[in-house]
C-alpha cells in the first residue's frame, strides 16, 4: 500500500501540516499517514498526553482493564448514539474483521455483504472486488465477486456478496435473493472519502436489513471525525447501524481500531452472560492500549473545541474550490470531490455515485498530475485521496495552489 513507482518519499521528520524527506525537502503533507493526523504532525497536546499517561502510569501498558478504556468508551458512545458497548483493536482491519465474526455469530450465517470498491481492511474477505476489472466485473446492477487477493480461499470468494453503491432497487433484488445467508451488510458510508452513499440510499439499505434480518454495519475507520461536524457520516444523515467500526484518529497517531454496537449484538462477546461455547471469542495482548488511548482522547479532546471544524472545514474547502477553479479555469475534466476534510482528485465529468463512475477516471491524467505535485513539494499518495489537518494554514493552501496550477498548465 505504501509503495509507488519508482519508489516513495522515505520520511525523516514531519511537524504539524509538513513532513521532510531523507534529502530534506519540505513537503505540504496531504496524505497524513493516511488519514489519522488530524491535527498534523506532533501536536503538543496529544505528545504532551502521551508523556503523561507514560509518566503517571509508570508502564506503556498494564494488562489488566484501565480507566482510559472506559473514558473513550464513554466518549465514544456519546459520539455515537446507537452504541450501547464498546471494544477496542489494534487496527481497523481488526475492528471490521471482529465486527463481520460477531455478526456471523449471532445470525449463525456466514456470508457477508459489501460494496463493489470498498475497502474494509487487509484480509481476503473484504479485499474481494476491491478493484475489480469492471470489463470481468459483470452487470452495474449484479457485480461479480472478484477476488482481490491471490490467497482468496474459494469458499471466501462464494460467501461475499457484492453490491452496487447507490442502486438501492439492485442491491434489495441481490440482498433478497440471499436473504437466509447473509450475516452482516458492511459499508463505507463515504466510499475511499468521496463516493457520498445518498441519505436516502442509507435510509433503505437499513429497513431491507431490518426487514430481512440482516445486521448492517458502517465502517466509519475514514469517514470517522472527517466530516463537517464531530461524529461520522452516520450523524449527519441520522441513520444507525447495529455495528460500527472506527480506526485511525480515535488512535491519536497510533495503531488502534475499535468497533461499537448495541447492546444486543455485542452480547455476543459477553463473558459474563455467556458460557464459551455460546460466545464469540474476542481478544488480543494489546487491545485499548493506555498510551494509544491517551493519544486519542487528548486528539478527541481538540476536535471538540468549538473552533476546530470551522477551521478544519475553512481549509479544505479552500484547497477543494482552489482545485476545482483551476480544473475549471484550464478547461480540465477533473474534480475534487468528497465532504468535510477528505476529498479525491479524479479525472473524469460526471457525478461520481459508485466505483464504476469513479473507474471511468483518466488515470493517466491522475498520474501526470500526482507526480508533478510531488516534484513541487505536496506530498500525498498517488492515486488516493487527498486528507487535510488543522496545522495547514491558508499559505500552506496558497502553496499547493500555486503548484497545482504550474502542474495543471502544463497538462491542458
Ligand atoms: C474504511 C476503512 N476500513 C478499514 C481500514 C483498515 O484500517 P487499518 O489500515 O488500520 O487496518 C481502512 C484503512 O484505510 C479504511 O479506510
């Protein structure tokens, strides 16, 4: 995931909106180690919290529960509503995997439901049509499970069922035709940060699974505190899952993962209700790590200030519009598009409403483009969206800008 041609930019040190390559060029950083700096780079409070919880607690990590566990808990299901109970994982991977296991578990189905173009984490289940070929990808309206990693077992490949993003008719039709196997419907309410799944769209996937007592969870690891507001997309649109998965930021720069539920589902896991042999087994050595969780509350802590959405929101409109007038202004077919402060530069007219849309992109115009960016100092991952942070500053976006249209003259 890491790795472009030739090579990629190998960090040496970063600090708030900026990061600095091993020959010393200063980069504006718009990957932020794929989403989790919020804040940018080293940010006092959340180092300051990460010495503390060091200092106070004498250890990086006990064993045992501890008080943080609770307090994000806590914050958590304040944040989101819907949560009755909470669990915590060293990754987002983990968070999705655990969370498909504890629906397969309750159900005892084992199938699972997830969008053409998703990405839910690194193992085979999900990693099915991840990028598919949309020439051997079959219908828009009935996707063909494509395996997305040469290690799919063929019984992985057999239990995922792939939907279309936004075809609401299509996806009650597949979801039907298997509706006494599937366990859990996993979506990424804004698709890889700008492929927006419509309110109304959310609105019916959840009586369908209502309906057919499928238990759907929203993967929230990258829209998670990326939105306009504090919260997830889930917020916004007011639609609740029976799962959640969180990630990246609620780590404050640190592996983390975790996943919520009601009360119900997450029973499942109980080991006070439950004897082994009825239980869904959940654990690992550095689950609600105290230092990740320090770093994570102190994170959470700053995007609640009253200010710190307006301005994250302020910034990155700045950068989208700037983009979009340049695209405009040189006659190019390109957008920047995703909400709060994730978006994605694709080349391609059009509303872009699920992974077909967005695969009618000119890769070879995204290309010229990213590259000529790195050479004049952005830094981001090709070919991946674009995250903004509360260090970038108006030259910051002056500065991208400026380079964007150097870059963008050259390719009109
Ligand atoms: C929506 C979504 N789910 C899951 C993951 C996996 O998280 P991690 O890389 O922490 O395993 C990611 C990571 O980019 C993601 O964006």
């Amino acid at each position: 995931m890491k790795f472009y041609a030739p090579y990629p930019v190998y960090a040496k040190r970063a600090k708030g909106g900026h990061l600095w390559d091993l020959d010393g060029n200063d980069y504006v950083d718009y990957m932020l180690c794929f989403g989790p700096m919020i804040l940018g780079h080293g940010h006092p409070k959340v180092l300051e919290a990460i010495r503390k919880q060091m200092d106070r607690d004498g250890t990086v990590i006990f064993g045992p529960p501890h008080e943080l566990e609770v307090r994000m808990a806590e914050r958590l299901k304040r944040i989101f509503p819907f949560a009755d109970l909470v669990r915590f994982t060293n990754s987002g991977l983990e968070a999705t995997l655990h969370a498909i296991r504890i629906a397969q578990g309750v159900k005892r189905r084992f199938k699972i439901a997830k969008f053409e173009g998703a990405y839910h984490g690194s193992y085979d289940e999900v990693l099915v049509s991840l990028t598919p070929a949309v020439a051997d990808a079959g219908p828009a309206d009935a996707p063909k499970a494509l395996s997305g990693s040469l290690s799919t077992t063929p019984a992985e490949l057999a239990n995922t069922v792939v939907l279309p993003l936004n075809d609401l008719d299509a996806c009650n039709q597949i979801l039907r035709a298997h509706r006494d196997e599937i366990a859990a419907l996993v979506i990424e309410p804004v698709q890889r940060g700008f492929l927006v799944a419509d309110p109304e769209f959310l609105k019916g996937l959840r009586e369908t699974t209502r309906d057919l007592g499928i238990l759907l969870v929203f993967d929230e690891i990258m829209s998670g505190f990326r939105m306009e507001k504090l919260g997830a997309y889930q917020n916004l649109v007011g639609v609740e899952p029976d799962l959640m998965t969180l990630g990246k930021i609620i780590g404050g720069g640190f592996p983390c993962g975790a996943f919520l539920g009601t009360a119900e589902t997450m029973d499942a896991v109980n080991p006070v209700t439950r004897p082994p042999s009825e239980r869904v087994f959940h654990g690992g050595t550095f689950n609600g790590h105290p230092t990740v969780l320090a770093a994570g509350l102190a994170t959470l802590d700053v995007l609640e200030e009253p200010g710190t959405y307006p301005y994250l929101n302020r910034i990155s409109d700045q950068l989208r519009d700037g983009l979009n007038n340049l695209f405009e202004d040189l006659r190019l077919p390109g957008q920047a598009i995703g909400p709060g402060s994730t978006f994605n530069i694709v080349f391609a007219k059009g509303p872009m409403r699920n992974y077909r849309d967005a695969a009618k992109a000119d890769k070879k115009l995204r290309q010229l483009f990213d590259y000529g960016m790195l050479a004049r100092g952005i830094h981001f991952h090709p070919d991946k969206p674009w995250y903004t942070c509360t260090a970038h500053t108006a030259e910051d976006v002056e500065r991208t800008l400026t380079a964007a249209e150097d870059v963008l003259r050259k390719m009109a």
